[in-house]
C-alpha cells in the first residue's frame, strides 16, 4: 500500500472559480479517509486531483515518496470507484473485473488468479458469467470494487459509490466496504455527503464546507469535539440544537431558558461575561427532568428511542429520549442539558 501527503492543494477553474483552497492532509499507509460535507463543498474535486482526473492547480501531491503531481492518472498507481459504476454491459462480470489487467497484457493465468481471488473476497464466484444487467445494484457495485481490486493499486480512491443504492442496501454495503478494508489492509481515500458513512468507515474525517477544510480528526474527535459551528451542526443527526445566549458570571440566559454553569464552565467562559455566544447540545444529550421546559410539537418512536420536537423558548429544538415516549402536541416536558458546546459567535470556532 502507500503514504500520501497532500500539500497546500489549490484547485481553480478557467473560469476563475476555487473550488478547493489550500488542503493539506497526510494519509498514513492502510489508513481509511473519509472526505465529507455538503454538495460543493470541494471533496470530489479533491478527489479527482488526487486521481490525476483534475489538474493541480498549485500545490504537490505526493505518493510513497514520489512527486505525482503532473504525473497522468495511469502512472499514479490508483484504482478509483465512482458513484456510476461505470461497467460494460456487453461483458461479463469475468470480463469487466479482467478489463484493466488485459489492456497491460498480464498473463492470462494471472489475470485469472486475480480475478478469482478479488471475486472470493467480494462473494462474486456465482456471478463471475452474467452480464451487469442481471445483477442487483449492490452486486454492480461489488464488480466496480473487484475491477479496482485486481489492479492491486496502491491507493483506493472512492467517489460516493453508494450514493444510488437504497438505505438498507447502503448499510450493507458499508459493511462490505469495511470489512474489504481490514481484509486488504488497504490506504483508501473516500468522497461522501453521508455522515453515517464517514462515521462508521472512517479512521480519520476530513469535514470540508466552501472549498476549506474544517477539521480532520478521528470520527470521535468530530462528534465531542468539534472545532466550530459547521462542523457541529454537520456532524451528527439529528444535528445539534444551537441557541443564542447571553453569558452572565454564573448562568447562561437564552430566549425563554436559564443555563447553570459548572465551575470549569465559568472558568471557561470568563472573558465572555456581557456578551453573547452559541450554546449548543446533541438531541441525545438532552434528558427529562431539569428546569428547561421544552414545548412539545410531535414524536417520532424509534423503538428504544424517541424524536421529541419541540421549542426551547422559540427555537425549534429535537430532544432524543432514552425510552418509548407518547407526548401529544402542546405536552411540557422538564427537560436538562447534560453535555453542552460553547462557541464563539464572531468566530464560529469552538470555545475551549
């Protein structure tokens, strides 16, 4: 597998639009990346000039050592797999898988060794003689990831390969994805807009909005720690109730609630005292019992847990209880925050 460094990436279009501006991130050799964030955010870009699919507008791109940054994409020694699967119809899954390895003229007894390994791993073996169209979308896209496969390419570059699956069949891919990775031990870059899927692939996130990265960090990292508001507000779901309060010496006061402050709180929030900040806190650090009284509007039971909506003052808020609740519209329920975020209203950052 392969180390890469991508050092102070630019990308800017003929058209004079930046799309990506000054990415750095080192990839250790094995390592699963997850580049994640909203629709035009730079990730598949990124992606792409990691690919050799995008020209590099300033910045290098280092692999194992070597500078690729002008190289072509067929010289970088990557296998990439796109959210299109991209497969011949008129061949078979044999064929498809074999396509890359024949174009170099490989043996044909090594083409076949791979192709039957890479077919094992994936659970291909009764599929290896029909055609794509004869198989379930999951099924395309394990051939799309056996063609990369075979190639046994130094890094796997993903671009939302199961963006056109359904919600079931997405969990079970990501599975698949998984235990792919651990099997092959491999160095995998991967492009989603989905934060379960950054959550739960991942060793490392890289949280990205408007082209700039916002914070790289273990999917714990982003989930307790996150360095500002976009990331707090991106990373979890449901997302992170945000409220405007006023910091006095011993309490936070927002629009219709009182917050108490901890020692270690106070201290931390000493230069804000008169001015306003943004407390946040996750649905599901959000528990009955308390002296904040949350206005119910609907739930939603989920079996062991239950969506209550409501408002905290007149800010919508969602509250993610621990039981099987049946609150009505208009109920009141005493509500406490047990962990909460503070953040810099000026500067969106975190404060620490």
């Amino acid at each position: 597998m392969a180390k890469l460094s991508l050092q102070h990436l630019d990308k800017i279009y003929d058209n004079k639009v930046q799309a990506v501006f000054d990415f750095n991130l080192d990839v250790n050799d094995g390592e699963f990346i997850v580049l994640v964030g909203p629709s035009g955010c730079g990730k598949s870009t990124t992606l792409r000039m990691v690919a050799g699919l995008e020209d590099i507008t300033k910045g290098k791109l280092i692999i194992d050592g070597k500078d690729v940054t002008n190289m072509p994409p067929k010289d970088r020694d990557i296998a990439m797999v796109f959210q299109n699967y991209a497969l011949y119809g008129h061949m078979t899954v044999y064929e498809n898988m074999a396509f890359s390895l024949m174009l170099r003229k490989e043996n044909k007894n090594v083409i076949h060794q791979k192709v039957m390994a890479a077919a094992e791993i994936l659970g291909l073996t009764d599929q290896l003689n029909k055609k794509p169209k004869q198989l379930s979308g999951g099924q395309r896209q394990r051939v799309a990831m056996g063609r990369a496969i075979v190639r046994q390419p130094k890094v796997f570059l993903f671009d939302e390969p199961l963006s056109n699956l359904d919600a079931k069949l997405r969990g079970s891919m990501r599975r698949e994805i998984m235990l792919l990775h651990k099997r092959l031990g491999a160095t995998m870059l991967y492009v989603t807009h989905d934060q379960t899927e950054a959550l739960t692939l991942a060793d490392r996130i890289v949280c990205m909005s408007m082209g700039y990265v916002q914070q790289i960090g273990t999917p714990l990292e982003l989930y307790d720690t996150p360095a500002n508001l976009f990331v707090a507000s991106f990373i979890g779901l449901p997302p992170m109730n945000l409220f405007d309060v006023d910091v006095l010496e011993d309490k936070l006061v927002g629009d219709g609630f009182e917050y108490q402050l901890n020692d270690h709180e106070k201290s931390l929030l000493s230069n804000y005292v008169g001015s306003q900040i943004v407390l946040g806190v996750r649905p599901e650090h959000i528990d009955v019992g308390g002296d904040i009284l949350l206005n119910v509007s609907n739930n939603e039971n989920l079996g062991q847990n239950t969506l209550v909506h409501g408002h905290i003052g007149k800010k919508h808020s969602v509250a993610k209880i621990r039981d099987w609740c049946n609150y009505k519209p208009g109920d009141k329920v005493n509500v406490k925050f047990v962990h909460v975020h503070f953040f810099d209203k000026q500067t969106t950052n975190a404060i620490r």
